[in-house]
C-alpha cells in the first residue's frame, strides 16, 4: 500500500468515527450550552471524565487554593471538591476569551523551532509532511508520511523552514533521518518515531516537545493550537480559534484549520504540552459515503483537486496512546533502544523553553534564531560602540556582530590572509511544492 492509499485510508476510518459520534458530540454540546448560560444541574460527565478534568486542571497552573482543592478531589474527597472543579472547568477552558499574555507567543515561537518539514524524495516525486522532535534523537510523524524505514531513508526534515520579513524564506537546518538506529510505526494509531542522524546539526535551542503519558491534556470543549507545514510551506500556525469536539477512544476530533501536508504536525494546549499527533481532517460525505469537495460535486480522487475537499473536523491520535504503545513496545527491545524510547517522556534543558528570557539577555541569543528578533528587541540588545583606533573601525554588538569601517579604505592585500574572504553563499529557498504532499 503506498503512502497516498495509506492517507486515504486514514480519512475514511476518521470520517465513519466521527459519524458514529454525532450523538455524544450533541450531547456535550448541549451541556457545554447549558453550563455557559448558568445551568449548575449539569453533570461534568455530560462533558468530560472528571479524572481526566482534575489532571488538567493540575496542569494549569491555577491559585494555590483551587489547586489544593483538584488534589483533594484526587484524593477522593469529590463532594465539596466537585462542584469547585465544574467551576473551574467554566472559568478557565470553557469561558475563557481571547486575551493571553504575551509570554504565550513566546513560547509558541521556542515550541515552533522543535516543528520541521518532511521532505520525501520518490521516484522523482517530492512529498511533504510535518514532524517535530520529542528527545534529541527522535522525531514523531504520521505512519502515513513515513511507513516504512527504506521511505525514512529517503526522507530529510527540516527545522526554522519559516518566511522572514519581506517575505523571504530563511534557510532551513536541515537533518537526516536514521531509520537504522531506531524505527517504529503503528498504522492503527497513524504514527512513525524514527530517530535522526546522529551528530546533527543544532536543532532550535537543544530542546524538544517532550510525550506527557498521563490523560487528561486537553479537554472536549478546549481550544487547542497546531503548528504546521501545510502543502510543505514555511510554517505555519493555527492558534486557539478552534475547539476539542469530541474524544472517541484513541482519537481527539477538533474544528482546526489545517491542510493537507499537516499530517504529522503537534496539537498542543495553551500550555504547550503535546495533546495529539494530527493524522487526518474529517471529510463531509454523501449518503453513497463518497468524499464531497466544497462544490457538492463527488472527489475524483486526484491528488489536484484536495485542496477542494470540504472538511467538517479534523482528528489527532493522543499521545497517552501513543506512549502507552511505545511503552510496551520498548519492553522487548534491547536496553539502548528502551534508553532512546524513555527519553522522550523527560523534559528539555530549561534554556531551550523560552523564547526570549528576556529583553537584553545576554542569554537570549541562546533560544531566539535572528529571524525572530524584531526591530524592537534588537534594538534593546544593541551595545555600545567599541573603537578601535589602530584599525579605524568601530564595533557594535547586535544579535550578530558588524563591524563598521571609519578610516581610510583599504585594500584586499591588507587582510590578514592577504586575500578577500568570500561571503557565506546562501542556498536557493526550496519552492513551494508542486508534487504530492502528506
């Protein structure tokens, strides 16, 4: 079965689940109405789990007295601790409006870095996906984009693959994959881990977007953010104007603006932890089941005309699956591969989580690309001139240093190496794609 068969696969049994669901989804819905207009009759499990509730909740960083009453709840004290937690669910996921601080753009930019393109190279086709690293050797994808190690091994994935200002596309770190070291897929579950090349090249600031094991990450009525390549363009972000509708076994269903080529991307909550692995939108359909595109007219199924498929939701396989699967899995394996397996569940170096630490850091060089600095920023970083009297140069320190001639020109002999230092030659950006994408 080739990628293409495996993907339409993956949206077929995404589309028969989400019909199935469409009596619970009206259900939650309702109680969802109800809440926000004031009903307190309405059961928490109309809407959620309330263990998997209380788990969330701890992960919020709420004030010290809520917190203490979610752990009490955790403990088995439901019945004062109950009512305070469908409060807090209200408040803080399903009445939450718009307004975040900005440290939540930040740490979406240091999350971002970890997101790379897929790049696949078959047969003189192209294809794209997403992947983003969740240890400093492992990247997790769809099994959809990578299910098998000899297509891995034609696959490279790139990092910082992002439009700067004027609209120019930066130069990617680009890293290749070593289906050889490690290699593991599950195609019921739609994901592939499979580790890079060792001695890679920096990757963001050292970190990773680490697998939380634990249920409970994010909520049916909760927004959720997708960072992305769709189509295998420069990054992008679909942020908080979408919503968990639905969860129905090992799969979330959400209203997110996603494409094709985001297969593979991270669905995280508003707190940057790692929800689901996007696999698949939820395509509308007829009553023959076929696939509708936005016309009402039936998909002939050719990869050109996807982009015109009507989609109703999207789907992501949770991560408490995934990690629950890999768990397993590693208990067979020898004791580099359970090593390699249980890092993903550690958390990255402190340094490599925000973006910036602050303004005039000197550290902040260590966690923001240039890209990413604005005119603002790199102008509070600016120091002052240094003179050097016997060159006739003066030197500011930017977020790259220019040194800046005021003395007499000199010549090409007069550099120490008595010849002219090339400039850095910059690679072509790669163009948009025009193949197939995952």
């Amino acid at each position: 079965m080739s990628a293409p068969d495996y993907w339409l696969d993956q949206l077929v049994q995404a589309a028969q689940r989400f019909d199935r669901g469409q009596a619970r989804r009206t259900g939650r819905r309702r109680a969802i109405e109800k809440l926000k207009r004031g009903d307190r009759k309405v059961s928490l499990d109309a809407i959620e789990e309330p263990e998997r509730l209380a788990q969330r909740l701890l992960s919020m960083d709420l004030p010290g007295t809520i917190d203490q009453v979610v752990r009490n709840f955790c403990k088995g004290e439901a019945a004062p601790a109950r009512e305070r937690i469908e409060q807090v669910f209200l408040e803080s996921i399903i009445l939450q409006d718009d307004l975040v601080p900005i440290g939540f753009l930040h740490k979406a930019q240091a999350v971002a870095r970890y997101v790379g393109r897929i790049v696949t190279k078959l047969g003189g086709r192209t294809k794209f996906g997403t992947g983003f690293m969740i240890s400093d050797r492992l990247l997790l994808t769809n099994h959809h984009v990578l299910p098998l190690p000899s297509i891995a091994r034609k696959s490279r994935v790139q990092f910082d693959y992002v439009e700067i200002a004027g609209g120019d596309i930066n130069v990617p770190t680009d890293v290749a994959l070593d289906p050889e070291t490690l290699f593991v897929a599950d195609k019921d579950l739609d994901f592939a881990v499979v580790a890079v090349q060792a001695n890679h090249p920096p990757i963001g600031a050292g970190g990773w977007i680490p697998l939380i094991s634990a249920s409970g990450k994010a909520m049916v009525g909760e927004r959720v953010n997708i960072i992305q390549h769709p189509g295998g363009e420069p990054q992008q972000i679909a942020i908080r104007a979408n919503q968990i509708v639905d969860i129905d076994g090992h799969f979330l269903i959400y209203e997110t603006d996603t494409r094709k080529g985001s297969s593979g991307s991270p669905v995280l909550n508003d707190q940057w932890q790692l929800a689901a692995l996007h696999h698949a939108g939820v395509p509308r359909r007829d009553g023959h089941d076929r696939i509708l595109l936005t016309d009402g007219e039936p998909w002939d199924r050719r990869p050109g005309t996807v982009h015109r498929i009507d989609w109703v939701a999207n789907e992501g396989t949770r991560i408490s699956s995934i990690t629950a699967f890999l768990k397993e899995w590693a208990d067979g394996q020898e004791l580099a591969i359970k090593g390699l397996i249980e890092n993903t569940g550690r958390q990255p170096p402190p340094t490599s989580t925000g973006l910036p630490p602050s303004l005039g850091s000197d550290s902040a060089s260590a966690t923001a690309p240039a890209w990413a600095l604005s005119g603002f920023e790199s102008a509070a970083r600016m120091s002052s001139p240094q003179s050097d009297a016997a060159s006739g140069t003066r030197q500011w320190t930017l977020p790259m240093t220019v040194t800046i001639s005021i003395g007499p020109p000199q010549t090409e002999q007069s550099n120490a190496g008595g010849a002219v230092a090339p400039s850095p030659e910059r690679p072509e950006p790669i163009e948009p794609p025009e193949d197939d994408v995952e």
